[in-house]
C-alpha cells in the first residue's frame, strides 16, 4: 500500500496556487488603476522582463550553470518572429510559438559543448555564442537589417479588436498571460522530479550521478526548458515594439536581466518577477535624474544585496517570518484567562 | 558467480599509479573491506569502479557478469551498484525528504511518485531520520545526520550492492558505534556491501572477507583475522621496527 507524502517542508500546490491565482488577479486589476498607455507600456515590459529574468532564475539560480548566453535566446526569439512573420510570411500567433520552439533548439545547441565544461568556462563559451548569433544576424543583412533591425514587423491580432488604439488594453493582457503561462511552466518543472534533479545536480554534480542522474540529460532539460518562454518572450517583443534591433544582444539589457535575477534572489522563480517590477518602476521614477539614475539604482542593489544575500525573496522570507513570529507570540496574550 | 568482480583495474594520474592491476570479488550478501594507509588507492579504486568521476585506464569490472567498465556514472547507479563518498555529502538546496526522493526517483528509477515517495519515507525512517526531519533542509544537518541522510539516499534507490566510503571518517564513538548497526541492518536487507576505511576496528567488526591495498596494488587478502596478522600489512600501517642499536 501507498501513502502519499506530499511536500514537507514546502508549500503545497494548494497554497501556491492560492498565492498565483491572488497575484494574478492583483495584476490583472492595474490597467483599470492605470488607464494612461505609457504606465501600461511600462507594465507590458515589466512581464517581458519578468519572463526572461525568471526563466534565467531556472538555469542560473536552480540549475546553477552561469548561462551568459540567456539574453541571446531572447534575441533569437525576436529575430525568428521578425523573419517567420516577415518573410515567411507566417500567422503572427503561429510564429510566436515557433520562435519560443526555435530558442529551444539553440538552446539544446548551446548545451553540446558546455556539458563537461564548469563556472568560468562556461561563461566564456555562452558569451561567446550569444556574440556569434549577434554577428550571424549582422551578416545577413539582406534578411535581418544588420545594423539598422528590422522595421513594421507584423503585430499580433485578437480577432478584430484594434490593438494599436486601445491604449495597449489587450498587449497588457497579452503579456500577463505570456507571463502566467511562463510562471506556472517553470513552477510546476521546480517542484518536481526534474527540478529536484536540477538543484541536485547543481548542489553536488558527483553525488547526484551517483544517484542516477545523467548530466547531459539534466543540462539539457535545464536549458531547453529556460529557453522557450524566454524565445516567446523575445517573440512579443517583437510583436509589440513591431522592431527588432541588435540592441537586445547588447550588455546593456544583459545587465539589467541579471540585476533582476539577482536582486530578487536566486532560486525563487518569484523573486525574479517582483525584481522586474521593482527595478523597472523604481527606473521610470527616476527617470528625472538623469545620468544618477542608473548610479542610484546600483546602490540600491548593492544595499539590498548586502542586507539581504537572499535577495527581495529573503526579504520578503524574513518580513513573513518575524510577522508570523509576532503573531503567534500576540495569540497566548489575547486569550482571556484561565481561573479556577 | 560473483556480484562485483574487478579485473586487473588501473589507474594513471600521470607518472603516478594510484591504482595499478588490482582484481578482486565480492560475492552476493557478503560484506567485504577495503583497507590500507592513505594515498594507498582505496577512494581510486571506488571512483573507478563505479565510474565517478572516472573509469578505469585498463581493466575490467563486471556487475553479475555484465561489463560496467566505460558506462557513465549515472547508467552504473541504475544497475544497482550505490555509493557514498568520504565527506559527508547533500543536496544541501533540498529538503530530507527530496534527498531521499532523488534516490529512489532516478537511482531506483521508480516513475510513480506515491510508490517514490513510500521508498524515500520508508529509507529515512530505516536509517533514524524520521518523519519530523523529512522537511529540513539537507544543509541544516549534523556530519552524522548527513552521513545518514547520504545511506538513506542509497537505500531508496534498493541497490544490489552499496560502496561506502568511509563512512566512520569525521564521526563521535558512539556514532561510529551507531553507523556500524546501521550497515548490519543495510546488509540485512540483502545489499551486498564494499566497505573502506582505515580504522581496522571498524573492518574487523563488520568484513567477512578483507584486502589490504598498499602504493595502489594488493597487499593481502583473505579473512580479516588472518589479514591483519600479515607481516606486510602490520609494517604498512605501522612501519618496520628499528633495529636495537
């Protein structure tokens, strides 16, 4: 006979799904508190970058390998957009999955020659083939737009709604539901067997093929798996910004994604999406201090960093730990007392 | 037929022979030791058995006549042959409970997950981790819980025959005491067992048959109690008297 045991020691799906279910309702409310379309703008691409950084949270936080090469999925995922729908001629909808499926393949690509390789080295070749997809497009000008991009991509469509001129209403819940679907993807791959094998493998590499599991198997599941949302992502970029520019390969966007990833804390999945929030919004408001603002933000994160090396997760980990703590301590205090 | 048998297995690091054409057998249900000096071989010669990190420079290794030698590490794990390692050693990311969970999902490869997670609860309970730790984090643990937590996880993946690694180093008497029981009952379950250390005591208790290594190769073999009496291994360990001057 079998007995269940579920989770000790973690949320349970229950609890989760809760937790997912509030937070998405709480996001799907701001257009209606936010009606300006430079605000939902600023929204749309807090997702996009909420989907990215959290995919990268799955190779980078859970699976531990130092994929540099991350923020070129995302460019592949926007250039196989731009091309599929372009010059192929492909539905939008249709090319937006086929570039997350595309990413997924460089992906798998990628992993041949990182398998046996460790830390730093691992960097150097990711590095190095995100600046060898960057100058790939770049050579193929008569395609791509080498250094000029690619113009008037198609957009995406929702029946007959205009989605030009309904103040970004439906890109807003487009890209909510992009993020949705990436969230829960990545949730559900960390919570079992695969995503136990993938910390394990990171933990301790000897150990785990010890217990039977294959290290190329595992690598290649970590980064395939962190590559299609992240392939989709670059996809509705493309769809929205109806563009695409070598920029995204650049270490300037590069940068702000681990930022992300870092800040929320590594190994989360959650605290990736909050960082995006954070640091996108927290960057608009700066917007008036011109050349300070990227100097006050790095202070910030360094300050967070310090504080909490766990990130805003630890934060958020410890800020519910001591209310938790203060709460069961007020309980006893409250109840009447006992006489006689 | 013997459960694990080695065939004139070396190893190179360069000019050095860490392990050089060392043959022996383990029968099924049997606990074998492995002793010797440091440096004389004995984690080599487990590394490349079971292929972790490496295998063999030459030699052969068969697993109940089938030849292991050149498999991964990991496709050797699902042929039933587990190991542990000399340190204490977790999925420090993961709870008791999924350190447990790996070994019997991937080792044991068993897909359904209430049966996976009977075989994790059922080797932590087997090994004194009960239920009110499944939940802790690996890396919060004592040495010991660890070493322990380290058995667990081999168990569930139910192997046919378990290397342990000394797993007496860094452990207080009395859980040396409680790590010699706990393999006792380990080979009561009928898992074939291959034992290194080099605090003799520990051998003697346990081993039914015992090989001494010294400077990578074979120094005697045979029961324990006549091991141990070998003149080449009593000036291995404790070096040859000086002659009075």
């Amino acid at each position: 006979m079998t007995r269940p045991i579920g989770t000790p020691g973690r949320a349970s799906w229950k609890e989760e799904a809760v937790g997912m279910v509030l937070g998405l309702v709480v996001l799907a409310l701001l257009p209606f508190l936010f009606t300006d379309t430079y605000s939902r703008h600023v929204l749309i691409m807090v997702f996009i970058y909420a989907v990215v950084a959290s995919n990268w949270d799955l190779s980078l936080g859970y699976g531990g390998v130092f994929n540099f090469g991350h923020l070129a999925l995302f460019g592949i995922g926007v250039y196989a957009y731009g091309l599929l729908t372009k010059l192929a001629g492909l539905d939008p909808w249709l090319a937006l999955v086929a570039s997350g499926i595309v990413a997924t393949a460089a992906a798998i690509l990628v992993t041949i020659p990182i398998l046996r390789l460790k830390g730093i080295y691992i960097i150097l070749v990711t590095f190095g083939f995100a600046q060898l997809v960057m100058q790939v497009i770049l050579s193929q000008s008569d395609y791509t737009g080498g250094t000029q991009g690619m113009v008037r991509i198609p957009g995406l469509y929702w029946f007959d709604h205009n989605m030009v001129r309904d103040g970004k209403f439906a890109y807003f819940f487009l890209a909510l539901g992009l993020l949705a679907a990436s969230t829960l993807f990545l949730r559900v791959i960390v919570r079992s067997r695969i995503g136990a094998g993938i910390v394990a493998l990171r933990d301790n590499e000897e150990y785990a093929i010890a217990r039977g599991i294959s290290l190329v198997r595992q690598r290649m599941i970590t980064l395939a798996a962190s590559a299609f949302f992240t392939g989709m992502a670059g996809a509705f970029y493309a769809a929205y910004q109806r563009n695409a520019s070598i920029d995204v390969f650049g270490m300037s966007l590069a940068t702000i994604i681990l930022s992300m990833v870092l800040l929320g804390g590594t190994s989360t999945i959650y605290g990736a999406i909050i960082a995006s929030f954070v640091l996108t919004v927290f960057a608009e408001l700066m917007a008036d201090f011109g050349a300070w603002r990227p100097i006050i933000t790095a202070l910030l994160i360094i300050v967070v960093m310090l504080a909490y090396p766990t990130g805003l997760a630890g934060l958020i980990r410890a800020g519910w730990a001591a209310t938790a703590g203060r709460l069961r301590r007020a309980a006893p205090a409250a109840r009447p007392a006992r006489t006689g | 037929m013997a459960l694990l048998e080695v065939q004139e297995v070396a190893k190179a690091f360069g000019s050095l022979k860490a392990v050089d054409g060392v043959s022996f057998e383990v029968e099924a249900g049997e606990i074998f030791g492995i002793a010797g000096p440091n440096g004389s071989g004995k984690s080599t010669l487990f590394n490349i058995v079971t292929g972790i990190p490496f295998g063999p420079d030459r030699g052969r290794v068969r697993l109940d006549g089938v030849e292991i030698q050149g498999r991964s590490g990991n496709a050797i794990a699902k042929l039933g042959l587990a190991r542990t390692f000399q340190r204490e050693t977790s999925f420090d990311g993961l709870t008791v409970f999924e350190n447990a969970l790996i070994g019997a999902t991937y080792g044991g490869s068993v897909r359904a997950t209430a049966l996976a997670e009977e075989r994790a609860a059922e080797a932590l309970e087997f090994v004194g981790l009960g239920a009110p730790s499944f939940g802790r984090l690996a890396g919060e643990l004592s040495v010991f819980e660890r070493k322990c937590l380290m058995l667990a996880t081999a168990v569930a993946m139910q192997p046919r025959i378990l290397l342990l690694d000394e797993p007496a180093s860094s452990l207080t008497k009395p859980e040396i005491e409680a790590s010699i029981g706990l393999i006792r009952r380990i080979a009561a379950r009928g898992i074939t067992i291959v034992l290194i250390e080099h605090v003799l005591t520990f051998l003697m208790s346990l081993s039914q048959h015992l090989m001494v290594l010294n400077n990578g190769q074979v120094l005697a073999r045979g029961r324990p109690a006549e091991v141990i009496a070998d003149s080449r291994v009593v000036e291995a360990y404790l070096g040859t008297r000086r002659p009075a001057a």
